[in-house]
C-alpha cells in the first residue's frame, strides 16, 4: 500500500496486487506477471472519496519487479506520458502560427476557442492554417 501526502487537494491510496500464476493463461508476448492497481482517493475539498481499478500486465517477473517497483514504475510512466503531451503540445504550437506570439498568448487563445485546436492539428476539412488569435 502506498500512500500520498496531500497534495492537490487529495490524498490518494494505491494498493497493488501482482501474480505471475496467469502467465501461461495470457495471450501477451513476453508476459512477466500481471498486476491489479486498486486507487482511494479522498477530495478534501468535497469531503468524497473515488474509487478506481486498473489492470496491467508488464514483461519484467517478480524476481526484477516486485509490487513496489511495478507500482512506481506504473506512476513513473504516467508523469512521463504527461511531459511528452507537453513537449509535442508546445511543438506543434511554436510550428504554427505567428512566430511574434509567445507560447502563453497561444495557449490562452485556444483555451477560449478550442475550435482552433483542431485547426493547429489540421484535424477538419477547412483548416486555415491562419492562426491569428481569437480576440479577447
């Protein structure tokens, strides 16, 4: 069991379980085990509490990751995704547009107007390609 300091308005519980035994059972190249996260988390805000089941399955056996490892590495590679997000986001935003126009003028454009996301991702028919800043 892993808990979190309070952070964010949350305390958030993880519990994990991990078995090898489904390996033969599983149709998943380079099984090592399987692992249920099962996470509580408390909004103290609300006073109300979530709760969330995930199931994975990882190539490493028990002998290279026991539940601690398998559980931080599972929350490692959600920071990781997010920072990836992240750089690919400002990628696509210093690609396009004016060149005059900071990242934070960007950023706060689209997030009045997100048709213009669609338009910096070129993801509907009539994309401009003009991305001027949608006035205030």
């Amino acid at each position: 069991m892993d808990v979190t300091p309070p952070d964010h308005g949350r305390i958030e519980t993880r519990r994990i379980w991990c078995s090898s035994a489904l390996n033969d059972y599983i149709d998943f190249p380079h099984v090592g085990q399987v692992f249920m996260i099962e996470r509580e988390v408390f909004h103290k805000k609300n006073g109300k509490t979530t709760f969330e089941s995930v199931v994975g399955v990882t190539s490493r056996p028990p002998s290279q990751a026991d539940p601690r490892r398998v559980l931080a590495t599972n929350r490692g590679h959600w920071a990781e995704n997010v920072t990836r997000l992240r750089r690919f986001a400002i990628g696509v935003l210093k690609g396009y547009g004016n060149a005059k126009t900071s990242i934070a003028e960007k950023m706060r454009s689209l997030s009045r107007n997100t048709r213009l996301v669609f338009d910096y991702l070129r993801m509907t028919k009539n994309s401009s390609g003009n991305f001027a800043p949608v006035p205030a």
